[in-house]
C-alpha cells in the first residue's frame, strides 16, 4: 500500500512545495510577522541572527510534509479534488494545527494560544493546497 513513491507526479510534488513555501513566506513576512513576535514575546526585542538552521530547517520541514502528503494521497488513491480538500483539511486541522498548539503549550511561550491561532491557518491552508495540487496532477 505504500510503496507508492514511483507513482507520484514529481512535478506536482515540486508545485505543491514551491506553493508551500511561497505561502510561508506571505503568511509569517506579510501576514503576521509583528502578531508573532507577540506571541513570542518578543516584540520589544532585536530580531535573532539569520544562520543556516533558521533558514533552511522550515524548507527541509515543508517538504518532508509535502512528501508525506503526496505518499498519502497516492497510497490513499485519492483522486478527486473534493476528497483532497477534505484530506487537507483532516491533515491540517488534526495533525499540523493540533502539534503547533501542542508545541506551544510549554512555558517557553508565553501566549500559546495566540500562537497557535496565528500559525494553525497557514498549516491548514497550506495543506489543503497542497493536497489539491497533487490530485490535480496524478
């Protein structure tokens, strides 16, 4: 059932990443860069110093879940857009959405729930897009 990694449409693949990654940059740069750093609590403080795990770590994260993503649906087989949009919406909402709650539940953040509410919509959204994507491309 899962060794689907020869079926799926690695140009789609690409699409979905690249889409994925370009909405992060949106969301976190444009949307809710100040918002966030309230929920960090660093609002009044100097922006941390860009290195390479800042940098590269959240696009070796978005593609591993956008290559789980694409397992998933081709070992799912799901092929109809509908049923993508429903598939996203279980992978963001309950896994995505869910971890960035459960990861900000911890002392080191102190307004978790904001957190958690500024982050969960791009994880939805990204993998609701994702997912659509990949079925529109098998």
């Amino acid at each position: 059932m899962f060794n689907v990694l020869a079926d799926i449409n690695w140009l789609g693949f690409v699409i979905a990443l690249v889409a994925s990654i370009v909405l992060a940059g949106v969301w976190f740069v444009a949307v809710i860069a100040k918002p966030y750093l309230v929920a960090l609590g660093r609002e009044n403080e100097p922006a941390p110093q860009n290195d390479l795990l800042r940098n590269v770590g959240p696009l070796v994260c978005t593609l591993v879940v956008t290559l789980t993503t694409a397992v998933l649906v081709e070992a799912l087989d799901i092929t109809r857009t509908g049923d993508a949009i429903t598939f996203g919406l279980i992978v963001g909402v309950g896994y995505l959405s869910a971890m960035t709650f459960q990861i900000a539940l911890n002392p080191n953040f102190p307004r978790p729930l904001y957190y958690g509410l500024l982050n969960a919509p791009y994880f939805i959204i990204s993998a609701v897009a994702s997912s659509v994507i990949l079925v529109a491309m098998r």
